[in-house]
C-alpha cells in the first residue's frame, strides 16, 4: 500500500478518534484515546518497517534480475533475509541459464569453424529466398558476403549483382545441370547440388545449396584430350611415312635405285626417331607427375657432360652449317650435386629447341660459369633463331605450348620439352628464365646450385 495512501487513513482514523473521545465521558476518552493511538503508532511503525524491508527486497530481486539479462556474476542475498529461498532458486537459474549459453556459444563456435573449414561452397537458403547462412568458400565463388546472411534473394530479371551468381546456380540444380562456369566475381566452374532442410517433424525449411569447384578437373580434362589429339597427330605422322616407305620398299612393281632405297629408309628411320623422343618424353612426364624424376644424385662436372651433348648433335649442326660455340672458364668448374640422366634431359631439351628453330647458317652459344654468389653454376643457352612471340610467354613452360612461329617451321613438335625442362631444374632447387626478340633470337638461363 502506497504511503500516502495509508497516510490519508491514518488522519482520517485520528478525526475519527477525536470525535467519540469528544462524545463520551472524559475518563472513558482517555482509556479509550490511549488505546487507539497506541494502536495507531504501533500499525505505523510496523507498516513503515514491513515497507523497508519489502522495498529492500524487492530492489535486490531487480538487481538480481538485470544480472541475469546481462550475464553478470551471481547476486548474493543475506541468509537471514526472508526472500533467501527464492533468490538461491533463482541464483540456481541462472548459473544453469548461464551454462547453457555457454555450451550453446561453444557449439555455435564449432558449426561455424566447420562450415569454414569446407572446401565446397555452401548456402543455407529458406523457403522465403532468405539466406540463413554461407561460409568462406561460397562467400569467394559467388561475391557475397557475410553481411548478405538475412537478406532475401530478389526474384529479379536478370538479377543484380551480387545475386546474379547465386540465383545462377539455384537454377542450375532445378534443371539438373552437371556443372556452371562463372565468370565473375571469379573464373572457376562448379557443380551444384542441393540438399532439402527439414526441422524434427518433417516440415520444409528451405534447402542447402553445395558447390564443389571442379575447375581442375575440368582443366585437366582439357589437357588429356588435347594430350590424346596431340599425341595421336604427332605419332599418326611418322607412322604414316614409316608405312609408306615399308610399302614402296616391299613392292615388287617399284623400281628404284640403291640411293633411292637407302634415302627411304633413312627418312624410315627418322620418322621412327621422332616416335621415340614423343614417347620418351610422355614416359618422362609420367615419372615426373608420379615424384619418380630423378635419381640419386651424385658430383659431376657439369663441363663434361655440356661437351657430351653438344657432340651428340655434331651431324645436324654440321648439316644446317651452325656456329657452335661452347664457352667454358679457363680453371674447372666446382663438381655439382645433380642427376646426370635428369639434367642431361633437360640441357638437351633447350639446345633441341636452339637447333630445331635456327635458320641454316645461324649460331648457338653454350656458355658455362659460376655464378655471382659461388653458390652455383649457370649454363646459359643463346640462338640467333625465330624468337618466341610476346602472347606465349606467359605459357612457355606449360605442357604442349607451342609459338605459331615455331609450328610453320617444325611440325613435330610435342611442346613438353620446355615443361619437362623445368620441372627437372626446379626438382634440383634451380630455376630457369628466358629473354627473347622474335626473329632476332632467344638466351635461356639455367641454374643450378651446387648442392640441393
């Protein structure tokens, strides 16, 4: 009850008191008078006494309350107060309350670690189009972004960014598209799917949305159909000649001279050479892909092995009339750890090329020194010959890369030499570069430390 209210009462009860003590006898007024203001003392002081403690009370339960709401410590009450009961009930609440939002914060954690963690992209969409959640990998296929979670996705047409990809793929799974290649905000191509979300009892919430990226497997499907197409073109080639000139050897209407026999098996020959170097350097490439490309490596003079494989193109250096020039420091090299199998593939597969696309006439320097630090050696290879185009640059190094200056010139080439190449330097902890000028020439710069 409100202190004034009770106030108001306890005035009124005094008129009161005043008009009967006036009414009776003066003796009787005072027994009487005594009494009902002793009884109106005694009510006001219990009354303001009962409000304080209540008032106390009732303050520290608020307290206790806003505690709760924010999380805050436990509120202890004296023992001896009479609401102690209730505020351990409620106390006892909110430890519980508390425990409970922890492990739910913890579990929360843990869900958005996980959908981190997943490599496909994934979005959680309701039956209104809202998004209710999307993790790192759908954020970097699709643009969007975290701040997205909540937003409904528009049903315009077309839609605007950063809706265009979403709704792409969400229309690719209602027409059961095996795969979607978007181009923006990324380059990559997906393959989408869709998993139903229910609650316990059945009820459609909306659906799951995954996006695996398959961009390297559809790149290398790409390659191993232009592998099949090149590999069955430049072996279709020499095949084909080799046929030919087996049928015009083995026919008996033929008449040709000893030369002309001994030129048709010479070019027979040829055409069985270049089928092997295709095949060799596929079965490279396969010990190379498989972590089988090199052997123990032991010390060798690098000199030695330049020499080697400079002489074994003496005849077509001969017969194009090149200038050869190997260019080797006065005092020997330093040995160098390496596979000589390996590095020897490699060497060759440049100075190949060198031969391969020089004019008749043209020159080739092979030069081999330390390099500035001591810490290795350079072997760098120079040719006056065709150059390569600025567009393949970028590419020279990539698996069947071929100038469209060089196929006009040579048309068996297999562009895996240069990959093979450099797969082999970088496996012995070197590098190789290039500079070229198309039609004036191109250097090639190989290397290698001395131990790997």
């Amino acid at each position: 009850m409100p202190f004034r209210r009770f106030l108001s009462i306890v005035i009124l009860a005094t008129v009161i008191l005043v008009v009967m003590i006036g009414l009776i006898s003066s003796g009787d007024a005072l027994v009487i008078g005594g009494t009902l203001a002793g009884a109106l003392v005694a009510t006001l002081t219990s009354w303001l006494f009962l409000s304080r403690v209540f008032t106390k009370q009732t303050q520290a339960l608020r307290e206790l309350t806003d505690r709760i709401g924010e999380g805050r410590a436990r509120l202890a009450l004296p023992s001896q107060d009479p609401v102690n009961t209730l505020s351990e009930a409620i106390t006892t609440m909110e430890e519980a309350v508390a425990d409970r939002e922890r492990r739910l914060r913890h579990a929360l954690l843990e869900t958005q670690m996980i959908l981190e963690a997943i490599r496909d992209g994934m979005v959680v969409v309701s039956n209104d189009r809202r998004i209710l959640a999307v993790n790192a990998a759908a954020q970097r296929f699709l643009g969007l972004a975290h701040s997205s979670i909540g937003q409904r996705i528009p049903e315009t047409s077309p839609p605007e960014p950063p809706w265009a990809a979403l709704t792409r793929i969400m229309k690719a799974v209602e027409t059961n598209e095996m795969s979607v290649a978007l181009a923006d905000p990324m380059e990559v191509t997906l393959a989408p799917s869709r998993i139903p979300l229910a609650d316990g009892e059945g009820t459609m919430m909306g659906a799951i949305y995954l996006m695996r990226d398959i961009t390297r497997e559809r790149e290398f499907d790409r390659l191993k159909s232009e592998f099949i197409s090149l590999a069955a073109h430049q072996l279709r080639t020499p095949l084909t000649a080799v046929k030919w000139i087996l049928s015009q050897l083995a026919s008996t209407e033929m008449k040709s001279t000893e030369s002309q026999r001994d030129t048709m098996i010479k070019e027979a020959s040829l055409s069985a050479e270049r089928m092997v170097r295709l095949v060799n350097n596929l079965l490279n490439i396969s010990r190379i892909e498989q972590g089988r490309a090199l052997a123990t490596p032991e010390p060798i003079a690098l000199e030695a092995l330049i020499d080697k494989l400079a002489g074994n193109f003496a005849n077509v250096i001969q017969e194009k009339r090149f200038n050869l020039q190997v260019e080797k420091p006065l005092s020997p090299l330093r040995a160098i750890t390496v596979d000589p199998e390996a590095i020897g593939i490699a060497i060759e597969n440049v100075l190949t090329n060198a031969i391969a696309y020089t004019p008749a006439g043209g020159t080739i320097t092979v030069a081999i020194r330390e390099d500035e630090a001591k810490s290795g050696i350079e072997v760098i290879i120079h040719d006056t010959g065709v150059g390569i185009p600025e567009s393949m640059r970028e590419k020279m190094f990539t698996k069947f890369a071929r100038g469209d200056n060089v196929v006009l010139l040579q048309t068996e080439g297999s562009g895996l030499g240069l990959y093979i190449t450099k797969t082999i330097i970088e496996r012995h902890g070197g590098t190789i570069t290039f500079e070229s000028k198309e039609n004036e020439g191109t250097t090639f710069t190989i290397r290698l430390p001395y131990t790997t």
